[in-house]
C-alpha cells in the first residue's frame, strides 16, 4: 500500500533529459505480449504502486493504484459481495490491473458484462513530458474532454504510465449454472449467437474439445428456469472450468507449446479454413487457435471474418505481433503516441515496431 | 489554431456545387436560418453556408476543399444537441448529414445494426423490433437525435447504469478526417488492436472527425419489464433507498428521482398518478427474465417500504408503466409549462451527495432569485437541474447561466463532473477549467491536433484555449468569494 508516483514522475522525467527509454512492469506476468520489449531501455517499475485509494461499494465505484494486484483488488469486492465483471486473466498471483487495462484483457463474461475498457471511468497518466494527468473521474457519466482513458486500453503502455484507475464494479450474481453439450465447430457458432439473442441470462459461451459450454448467471429463479428450457448437462464443477479458461489455464492453453493467435473478428462468421486447434470463446467474437503461422497469412482469413488477429503467445515477436494498421490510421496512431510521448520513451516498438 | 479561409464564400459555394446537388448548397440567409443553432438556442450563430452532401466520396471532397483552403466545419445531425455542439462557426461550413439516413443493414444473429449517421436513434429499435431485439441507449431525444450524433457526443439516456452509454454499445465507425481520408475504426469483433481510437472518437464532439457510418450492437428485449414507483418525505431518504437497491445487489434498468417542484410539475403535465405531497420520488424499473423481474420487483418493494418510503405502486401492466414513465418523460416540457424559459444542467455527482448537492441548490436558488426544479439519473448519479427563467426579464438569463456555473462547480467540488451526457460544447467551456488543469486541457489539445492538425473541425467547442481558462478560473475565484459572502449576509 504505497503511493510512489511522484517517485514515478521523478524517474520519467530523468529518462526524458538523458535521452532514455523505458519499459513499463507491473507484475511482470504479462511479458509475452507485444513485441519483445527493447533491449536498450530501462525499467520503469509500478508494481511497487499499490493500494486502494477509494471505494464506496453503493457507488459501484472503485479507485485503485495501477500496481495492485487483481487478487487483492477482488478479494475487497468479495467482502461486499461484489466483482470484476470483465473477468480480468490471472497470470498468476502478481497480475495488476495497471496491465490488464494496458492490455485490455478481459474473460468470459466480456460480451454481456463489458470488457476493462468498458468498465474503466478514469485513470491518472504519467505522460512523456513527465506530467501526472487525470482524466475522466469517479462517475458512471461523464463526457467532459476526450476519452483518453479508455484510449489507453489495448496501447500497451505506449502512451505513458498508467498510475490510478476508477472503475465500475458490479453485485456478484446471485446464482451461476452451466450447461455442456456435445456440438460440431460448424453448428457451434450459430447455436451459440442464437442463445444469445435470447433475452437469457446468458454470461458465457465457449467451444473446445466438440463440446459447447454456456454459462447462466443473475436471480437463482431466472437461472433456473432458463437451464431447465435449454438443452444440456449440468456441470457440477462449473466455476471452476470459467476459471481456467479466465486465466487462460484451461487445456487447450496448456497442452502445446505452438503459437497462440488470437482473431477477433465476427462472432457468426465462418470459421478460418486452416487446420489446428481451436478454441470458440465469447459466442463466436473471440477465436484462439493454435499454430505455426505468419501473421501475413492470418491477417486476410480475420478480415474475411470481419475482424483482426495478433499473434497473443509465442512464435517470433521480433517483427509484428498486431493486425496491421491502414495508412491513415498508423498516422493517427503515430501523432497520438506523439501527443502523449513527444520523445518515445515508453515502451518502444512493444505495439507495433512504428510506434 | 485556425487562421482566416483563404477562400471567399462566393468561391467556395461554386466548388461545392461542382460536385454536390445545387439546392443543397444553401448560402442564402433565410434557408440557413433554422441552422444557427441546436437544442441549446440560446447560442446562435449563422454560417458561411449550408452544404448536405448524400455521398461520403462528396463529404470527402467537402472536407479536402475546406482543409485546403482553411475553413472551419461542423457536422450536424439533426440537431438536438443541449450545449451548442452544433452552433455553426461564422466563417464556416455546416456539413449536415441529414441525407445519410438509411439502415443498412440488421443482422439478427449476430445482434448489430449498420447505419448511416442520420439514422434516428428510436428508428433502430423500431427495425430492430422484428427480430426481438433494441438498440440500448435511449437518450430523451431519441425519436429525433440521430446516430452520428450520438457517437459524437457519446449520448447516454435513462438506462445508462445496466446497458451503458454509447461507447458501450459501438463495434466500429467510419470516419472521414479532416484531411479527407476515410477511415474504419473498430471492426465486427468485440477488441480492435492498436490504441482505442473508437473510445476516443466517442464523444469526440465533432472534434476528430466526421461519421459516416456506424455498426452498434443490439439486445434481445427483456421479456419482462416492470417499474416500481415510491415516494418519500425527503431527498435524503431517497438518496438512501437508491443506496438499498444497488446494496441489494439489483442493477435496474431504469432508476429515476425526481424532486419536489418535478413531481407535481410532471403530474400536472401527464397525469401520471404521482404523489404529489412527497418530495421525492423514485422510479425503478426491473427488466430481464419474467423469474428474476419477480425476484427483484419484490425485493425492491421491500427494501423502499423500509427505508421509509410514504408510497409504493408497482405497474401492473405495460400501460401502466407507460404512464408511470411518462410524468419523468415529460418532466422537460412540463416545467417548460410552468415557467416562459428554463436551463437544462448536465453535471454527474456520486450518488451519496445527492441530499447534499440539493439541499446547496435550494440554497443557491435562493442567492440568485431562480427556482430549480430537478430531475436525476440516480442510477449513475447523472443530475438535470432546471433552472426555470424568463429570457424577456433583462439580465435574468445571465443570472441563469452564473447558477448554473455555480452548480456545475459544486459538482466537480463532490467529486463529479460538468456533464454527464449533453456534452460540452459552447455551453459549458468555460467550466472545463473547473475540471481540468491548463497541462491536462492542453493534452487534449495535442490529441486534437493529431486528428486535425490544421483545427478546421469544429474549432471553439469542447476544449477551451488556455489564456481563456486562466481568466476563468481568477473569476470563479472572486465570484465564489462574493457568493460566499452574499450567502453568509443572508444567513
């Protein structure tokens, strides 16, 4: 429980006079996403930065320190009866929600219950002139200025040094049930979009291994009578199997030492003719496969799907790991990263090698 | 940032009309006048011209002759923005999207909707309808507002708490730059790589650039949707049982408080049924499943009946919960009919100051001799005081405004914000002062100036020039002192 931003701010703005870079670390447990991290640059640590600065669990808002751990953060939520409704991956015990947000990962609830990004309502920046900003604020509401903390999910930590983040948290459901069945990849996908255009209480819905799992959770009644409707076993150890496919634990993850892509594309499109493993997460929207590929030759199969594709783990990450950006967006991109970090001291060339 | 257009007005309507439809270059004053203003008519303001273009390839060619040549533009929709975001720029061209205003597509599996940007916000859940599905948020605009300026201003409605505003409910956008090029950001997938550009665009006030298209996504329709009215003898004890609620672990649909004068002034107006002694008054609407909207219209019920509430009724039909919503519906037009003018405010507070955020206001309306009248998204803590006004009595507008920038203050003072969803535009400029500091209001200068480094769109809305904010806050300080001390003589 520390407060060491200004320490934060001190060592942003010697980098910036001696002409250094440096690369972002939380927990270090997300360090296999991205490019490889430059060689050249220094540590900047925020995993000593930690602690809840706010929480009023009838405002359904909590504000906390950037290097906090997930696992502290849900174990006061807990206590009130209440979660992290984006289901943030555990990479193991020292998992911040600085980087979670930075990378903006979310678990399987993430179609219905809204992603990190969704659910974020303010941070504090360091930016590259060593500023310490804040945006948005402590409210469900609020359009004052750009949405610059939302901006920051998925950038990396390319645009400065996340240090403080309010988000909304949510009432953990009062029942949970999941349903497993036996289903082909080609039926899966429209089986799974159909439940969901069902107004059920639907929070999951994966496919791994010819079986199609779905998740209920809200009001015991409404769980109830929806599981007795829908076709399916009951799994008894249910909350333990959203855990490992949350933490990225499950099987399918585990069992291989091959690339691991992520396509996010349309959750009814065909799926990519190319042989390997899959797995079908958030009905259909979020596909993991596994495989030696090149991103060149992924990148043509998500736009068929109506998306992108990164290559998440493994495989070569010296070159680009992240679907390719058109001109006019790279520009943008670039200008932004700019605007935030005039000499590129953050973390360079960990999204893509032009930023 | 905008220097003077290098291109006279004569010249540029006969660029235009070289490759957009003649009559929709409107350049006479009488045609552009229903243009000078939006929602917010208090600021107006006449353009250069009027252009409505009907393909993106002309708003393309409109925004790289204005690039070029330095002048100012400011797309509109249809118009019903509540903080001048759409108040024409004099030297510039108001790009009107009202031609794009198709549906282009409903897929009902995969639950999305492509739009033009001039699409109405209620005509997608009426399309949508067919397949059992609605398009989430629902400002109180909506039978008029269109899409596009709803991404601009990242439009919220009464069902913000549970199914979120606008960025919430976005796959992807198109956007022509201000340099001409057109853009997709997002795509059919739920996470984009890269920075969040479509998170940033959101409620970009028309700053970034223009939309051309947008894909939202659809829900199916609740099979259920019930609401509990209640009223209590105070503010406070509605502030609690709003507390009770989300303590009890329900998010509702809808949670609506109203205060006294919005009571008696939406009954009056819509016959609703409203107790009119109470001096507040909750709206909870409980949607989902028919099960878990019995489970939680109970448990609702009892948790107001013990924190104190002086009435309860439950709709028992959907016309009855019609007329329940109707009174907070009408609540804008109902105080209109009891006064010549009134001034919608915009501020977000956490809802534990809620009693004391208005208890402050009464005493305010007491200070500048104005009545207030509020109603509040008490779900997500988003207030809509009225100040109610007559613009023919001199210097009472100005009254008006100064109350309203005080509230505002008072807002940010609790830990809120200056809007929760009307934007910031012309209206509330000087009060990003307030909330921002000069390094934090210059970032998103700098973010502007990377999606429009020449600042031809919109110039003047959203984020005010520093020297302006310097002077801002020296007289906030001198007007609080002044206030401070006017309070303390009448008490």
């Amino acid at each position: 429980m520390a407060d060491i931003s200004q320490q934060l701010q001190e060592q942003v703005l010697q980098a910036r006079a001696g002409g250094e870079k440096l690369n972002i670390v939380g927990g270090n447990t997300k360090a296999f996403i991205g490019r490889e991290p430059s060689a050249e640059a220094g540590t900047l640590n925020v995993g000593e930065h930690t602690g809840i600065v706010d929480y009023h669990p009838v405002e359904l808002v909590m504000t906390v320190r950037a290097g906090t751990p997930l696992a502290d953060i849900e174990a006061v939520l807990a206590e009130q009866g209440q979660a992290l409704h984006f289901e943030p991956p555990h990479f193991g015990p020292e998992s911040t929600i600085g980087g979670t947000l930075a990378c903006n990962l979310s678990g399987p609830a993430r179609p219905w219950t809204g992603s990190v990004r969704d659910q974020v309502l303010g941070i504090r920046l360091i930016n590259g002139k060593g500023e310490h900003l804040r945006f948005g604020g402590e409210v469900m509401k609020n359009v004052a200025g750009y949405d610059v903390s939302r901006l920051q999910a998925g950038a990396l930590g390319t645009l400065g040094l996340i240090t403080e983040i309010s988000l909304k948290v949510m009432p953990s459901p009062a029942a949970s049930m999941t349903l497993v069945q036996e289903m082909g990849i080609d039926e899966v996908l429209h089986y799974m979009n159909s439940r969901s255009a069902e107004p059920k209480p639907i929070t999951a819905a994966c496919w791994v291994d010819g079986k199609v799992y779905l998740r209920l959770s809200g009001a015991k009644t409404a769980v109830e009578a929806t599981a007795e409707k829908w076709s399916g076993e009951v799994v008894e150890a249910g909350a333990d199997f959203w855990r490992s496919v949350q933490d990225m634990q499950h099987d399918f993850f585990t069992r291989s030492d091959e690339a691991l892509w992520r396509f996010s594309v349309n959750s009814t499109a065909v799926n990519p003719a190319i042989e390997g493993d899959w797995f079908i997460d958030w009905a259909g929207s979020q596909r993991w496969f596994r495989g030696a590929s090149q991103l060149s030759d992924m990148e043509p199969l998500a736009r068929a799907a109506g998306g992108q594709v990164s290559l998440f783990r493994g495989g070569d990450r010296s070159g680009e790991v992240m679907h390719g950006q058109p001109d006019a967006l790279k520009a943008i991109q670039q200008r932004v990263k700019n605007s935030f970090d005039p000499d590129g001291i953050f973390n360079p060339g960990r999204l893509y090698s032009w930023l | 940032m905008t220097t003077k257009p290098t291109i006279s007005k004569a010249e540029l309507a006969e660029k235009l009309r070289g490759f957009v439809d003649a009559n929709f270059v409107i350049t006479d004053d009488e045609t552009m006048k229903p243009y000078e203003c939006d929602g917010m008519s208090m600021y107006c303001e006449m353009p250069l011209l009027v252009v409505l273009p009907e393909t993106v390839t002309q708003v393309q060619r409109i925004m790289r002759i204005c690039h070029q040549h330095g002048v100012p533009v400011v797309a509109r929709g249809a118009g019903t923005g509540l903080s001048a975001g759409a108040m024409p720029n004099k030297e510039g061209v108001v790009l009107s999207l009202a031609k794009f205003n198709r549906i282009l597509n409903i897929d009902p599996l995969a639950r999305t909707a492509s739009l033009q940007p001039g699409v109405r916000n209620l005509a997608i859940s009426e399309e949508a309808a067919q397949y059992g599905l609605y398009y989430g948020p629902d400002p109180s605009s909506q039978i008029a507002c269109t899409i596009g300026g709803n991404v601009a201003e990242n439009s919220g409605g009464v069902h913000c708490l549970k199914y979120g505003l606008t960025v919430h409910n976005l796959l992807s956008v198109e956007i022509v730059t201000a340099e001409g090029d057109v853009v997709t950001v997002g795509s059919d997938g739920l996470d984009s790589c890269g920075m969040d550009l479509l998170a940033l665009l959101t409620g970009s006030e028309g700053l970034l650039g223009v939309v051309t298209e947008v894909k939202v996504k659809l829900l199916p329709k609740p099979e259920v949707a019930q609401v509990v009215m209640a009223g209590f003898d105070s503010v406070q004890m509605a502030g609690d049982a709003v507390g009770g609620i989300i303590s009890h672990g329900i998010i509702p649909g809808g949670l609506e408080m109203m205060d006294g004068y919005a009571i008696v002034a939406a009954d009056d107006f819509a016959g609703a049924g409203y107790p009119r002694e109470a001096k507040a008054l909750l709206l909870c609407e409980v949607d989902g499943t028919e099960e878990e909207v019995h489970e939680h219209i109970a448990e609702a019920e009892e948790v107001f009946r013990k924190l104190g509430a002086t009435s309860v009724r439950t709709s028992q039909s959907e016309e009855e919960r019609a007329l329940l919503w109707l009174g907070r519906k009408s609540a804008f037009p109902a105080v209109g009919r009891i006064s010549p003018d009134y001034y919608c405010m915009d501020g977000t507070i956490p809802r534990r100051h809620i009693a004391y955020v208005l208890s402050e206001m009464d005493k305010m309306s007491e200070v500048f001799g104005l009545r207030v009248a509020n109603v509040f998204h008490a779900g997500d803590g988003n207030l809509h005081p009225l100040i109610l006004f007559d613009a023919n009595v001199p210097g009472e507008f100005e009254r008006t405004e100064a109350f309203g920038a005080a509230i505002l203050k008072m807002c940010v003072d609790v830990g809120g914000c200056i809007t929760g969803e009307h934007g910031v535009g012309v209206e509330k400029i000087r009060q990003m002062a307030i909330q921002f500091n000069d390094e934090e209001l210059q970032q998103f200068h700098d973010v502007k100036a990377a999606f429009d480094p020449t600042g031809i769109l919109n110039p003047g809305k959203a984020v005010p020039a520093l020297k302006f904010c310097q002077e801002y806050r020296s007289l906030e300080y001198k007007q609080h002192k002044h206030e401070h001390t006017e309070a303390a003589q009448h008490g």
